[in-house]
C-alpha cells in the first residue's frame, strides 16, 4: 500500500500537464502518476499531428474556447521557457465554393469573440500569396495557428515532473478503484495505491474509470480513427504551411487537411472512420469486445443513424486512395495519388450520450475525491496546461 496526496491516471499530456501545473500552484504535494504502457504520451497525445490551435474554431464561453485560449499562451510560455521547438506559421481555412462563404465569415467572427487579432478574410487572388497550390473563392488566414511536436513538450515536462520526485509509475494498469468519503483506493496489477485525490486523465478509457470509480455518468467513449498520408519529398513544394477546408458545422470533425510537421514531414488528413477497438490504428486491428460494446451502445445507434451518409462515405475514403485524392484537390487541384505515401494514424476519444450526442465540449466529472477528464479531443494537447490549471484549482479546493 502506496500513500499519495494524488494519483493521476494517464501519462499523456493532460496527466502530465496536470501534475506540473498542481506542483506550481502547490509544491508539497505528492503526486504519483499511473501509466498503463511502458512510456509516457503513448496514445492520442503520441499520435497528435502536432498543430497549435488559435481557438479560432471554438463556441465562444464553452470550455474549449477558453481552455484553448488559455493554454495556447501557457503551451507557448513552457516552450520558450525549456527551448522546445515551435512555429507559429499560420493557416488558410479555405472556402471551395460559394456556400462556404457565410461558414467562413463565421467563423472569422468567432474567432474576433474568442480575443484572436489578425484574422483577415482573403480574396482567391490573395490566396496564393500565402500558398502558391491552393485554390478557393475565399479563405481565412489565421496567423496564430502554428505547429511544435507535443511528444517533445511530454518529453520536457516528464524531464521537469523527475526533478521534483514525483513517482511516474509505468505498466500500471487500473484494476480497481475504491472511493471513501477522504481517501481513494486504486489497484493495479501490481500494487494498491491510496489518495486524499484522485485524477483521471485515461482518453480513450475515461468511461471506464468513471465506471470503475462508481460514478454516474451518461456518456460512452466512441473510437474513431485518423488515417493520413504523407506528402513524398518531391511533393512538398505544393504545401507550405496548413490548409485547412471549411468544417461542417453539423460533424465534430475538421475534414481532410495538410499538415506541415516541426519534423519537415507534411501531412494530408485525416478522415474520421469508427474504429473497431480503442486502441486500433490499423483497418486490420479489430478488438470484438470493444467493438460488441460500441454497436450495442443505444447512443451510437442512434449516431450511425443520424450520420449514415457521412460515415459511409468515411469508409469508402478509408479503403480508397482516389477518394482522399479527390478530397484534398478542392484545396489543392494539381495534387495527384502519386504525390502520397501511406503515413501513420490515431484514434480520437469522443463522448457520446445515450441520447445519440457527440459531445462537441471538454467534459468534467467529479465527486468529493475524484476528477474525471471524460472528453478531451482536440484541442486537448494545446489546451493542456489549461486543463491542468482547471484540475489543480478543483484538486486544492477539495483538499483544503
């Protein structure tokens, strides 16, 4: 039996980023840090393409938008402060035909409410003074946005959280949780731990925890999974920094877009395809459990119902290249299918109600000793510090 002020669960950036902002704002605490895999940003956070996002996207208010907001300064600040690579080049969110226009003013008018300044709406002779390639009737160039490797920003913070003693225990996963009324009990496969607090920050298994932890919660994980492809080196004149298309506002997603990494490697993508396993990054992998548990969740039959075109249409993208090809000449017209090569993917944790909603905002739960991070999508990693200093407030009251 281990005793700690707090037990974090999930060594991603929201985890890590949480007990670095807890030992700023308190710095006696003992904290100790569950990881179920053998290393630390192993999931969402290790599959990030790496984009720093404005918050130009986010319902002004919502927790995104001011989470995003915050933690954009706090991510920049850390990076400057540990000299971890960034860039702020800005993006092109382009407009491809006249009815994405009033989208597109839109969301430049968010973007003014959310506190962005620079945003400017650009003509389509203007569009290719920011990307040569690109084409559209309009578009919106957000000079905030910009791009780090958030493996590397785990890397430091990791590096930061060793020197202060906290316990970073990896091949831990949660067994068991037993709540008190002053203390919690976590198990794991290889030892018992005791808390004043717990904090999970588990992606992918956040329902489970909260299951686990008795809390009533009405919401269910859906995996979906991100494909992209990479541009071939020859081809990576055809993109110089992000260009993104006009979201549907009715789809949680952001379409297919490109990608310039801190790495040089460009990236086209994703699409947005259900994932039949939590942890399935290829079409291959298929988890039969996991994949029984989400087709007989009321909650996403109702989603498959109200999105049956659009998730359809997502498979068919998947299995064909000419699709996703032609997806992303809308953008870029002259692009081709020999100008791409297979690249990696991920898998987006996104809360779904029983009701058939997928929750488009950060979601939190929490009882007397206990803080759920239920749905954290993007932009969780730009937002994590944020986060961090959310939990940290709710943490200290509820030892206090």
């Amino acid at each position: 039996m281990i005793n700690f002020d707090i037990v974090i669960i999930g060594a991603g950036i929201t985890g890590l980023a949480a007990a670095y902002r807890l030992l700023k704002k308190s710095p006696g605490l003992k904290i100790c840090i569950l990881e179920k895999e053998s290393g630390i940003a192993a999931h969402q956070t290790g599959h990030n393409s790496g984009v720093i996002h404005s918050g130009i996207y986010y319902k002004p208010g919502s927790s995104k938008a001011l989470n995003c907001i915050t933690g954009y300064k706090l991510l920049l600040d850390f990076c400057n402060e540990f000299n971890v690579n960034y860039e702020i080049c800005g993006k092109l969110i382009i407009a491809v035909s006249d009815n994405e226009v009033s989208r597109l003013n839109n969301l430049y008018q968010r973007g003014v409410e959310n506190g962005l300044t620079g945003l400017s709406i650009i003509s389509e002779n203007e569009i290719n003074k920011f990307e040569p390639h690109a084409a559209g009737v309009k578009a919106l160039h957000v000079p905030q946005t910009g791009i780090v490797n958030y493996i590397s920003v785990c890397q430091k913070i990791y590096t930061k959280l060793l020197h202060k003693n906290i316990s970073v225990n990896f091949n831990e996963k949660v067994s068991d949780i037993k709540c008190a009324s002053d203390e919690v009990t976590i198990k794991t496969q290889s030892g018992t731990y005791t808390a004043k607090c717990l904090v999970s920050c588990a992606g992918l298994y956040s329902d489970r925890i909260a299951e686990m932890s008795g809390m009533k919660t009405d919401f269910k994980i859906i995996p979906f999974r991100g494909e992209y492809y990479r541009l071939r080196e020859e081809s990576k004149t055809l993109v110089k920094n992000l260009i993104y298309p006009v979201p549907d506002p009715e789809f949680p997603f952001l379409g297919v877009h490109f990608t310039r990494r801190t790495d040089g490697i460009t990236e086209a993508g994703p699409n947005a395809v259900l994932a039949f396993g939590r942890e399935s990054y290829k079409k291959s992998s298929i988890n039969f459990r996991e994949s029984a548990e989400i087709l007989k969740y009321k909650g996403f039959r109702k989603i498959a119902s109200k999105y049956f075109k659009t998730g359809f249409y997502e498979f068919y993208r998947s299995f064909s290249k000419k699709e996703f090809v032609r997806s992303l000449q809308k953008l870029i017209p002259e692009i081709l299918a020999e100008d791409l090569i297979p690249g990696g993917s991920g898998v987006r944790a996104q809360a779904c109600t029983a009701d058939g909603i997928l929750i488009d905002d950060f979601l939190f739960a929490e009882n007397e000793t206990i803080i759920n991070v239920c749905n954290a999508p993007s932009p969780a990693a730009t937002s994590a510090f944020s986060i961090g200093d959310t939990i940290s407030e709710k943490i200290i009251s509820k030892l206090n």
